[in-house]
C-alpha cells in the first residue's frame, strides 16, 4: 500500500496518527475555500482547528505560494517534512512536525491566532461534512448509491 501513496501522502499520514495521540482527529485534502487545499486539518477536543501542510522537498516548500492563505482558516498552522528537509527555510513564525508515514513529532508549536465563533461554525461544519463524504464513499463507492439501480 504505502508504494502506492506519494511522499507528501506519507507524511500526511504520519501526522494524522500522531495528532491522533493528542486526541484530535484529523481528515485530509480538506477545501476551507475555492482555490485552497490543506493536506490535513485536525480538530482538537476543544474544538481547536490545527491546518498541517506537509511538504516532502524544497523543491516542493518552495513552489507553494499559497500557504498564507491557510492562516485564515486554523487556529495554528504547521509544516510537516522528513528528518532530511532543510527545516530553516520554514518561517519560525510557523509550526514545525518532523513525520515520516508512520508517526510524528511536534518540533515547534504554531503560534495560536483563535478563529472568529462564525469562521470556526463554517470550518466545524465543512470538516464534519468532509469526514463523513470520506466514510460514506468508503462503504458505498458507487456514486448515488441505491439511487442508480432500478
């Protein structure tokens, strides 16, 4: 399975078993807005939203111009990369996890900037939504379900 996963997705994993540990949960490639894509959101049991991006070489670092934009949806935003990943070109205004696809580890803690009661409603709902669109495909991955047959 993992031979079929790209780096980025393995650490995506990483960071989602570790979050896990500290009683969050997590769903991946969520949409908090049209032109943004986080590679994973954690939701703490506080409700606290956490925007992980995981970035699996510079090359790959340096060709996301959209990170910013995150900001605006999470409580604390962090950087996820290897052990290998020159981790000085990460702002240290930012988040920092070392991951690999089996665990993590919380280098640095993001800075925590609390979302607005209406923005965290929309982004509650959003990740509620998305994780159970995730589940439900998981059981029924034919389209429309029992709406097809017939």
């Amino acid at each position: 399975m993992d031979d079929l996963l790209q780096p980025g997705q393995l650490l995506a994993r990483g960071v989602c078993r570790h979050l896990r540990s500290h009683d969050f949960v997590t769903v991946e490639e969520l949409v908090p807005a049209t032109g943004l894509r986080v590679d994973v959101m954690a939701l703490g049991p506080r409700g606290e939203i956490w925007v992980v991006e995981c970035k699996s070489s510079r090359a790959d670092y340096m060709s996301d111009s959209k990170w910013q934009g995150y900001l605006d949806w999470c409580d604390r935003f962090f950087w996820a990369v290897d052990a290998d990943f020159p981790s000085e070109l990460l702002p240290m205004e930012t988040g920092l996890i070392i991951a690999d696809a089996y665990d993590a580890e919380i280098l640095r803690m993001g800075p925590e900037d609390k979302l607005p009661a209406a923005r965290r409603k929309v982004m509650t709902r959003k990740f509620a939504r998305h994780a159970a669109l995730r589940l439900q495909a998981l059981r029924d991955p034919e389209p429309g379900g029992l709406l097809r047959q017939g």
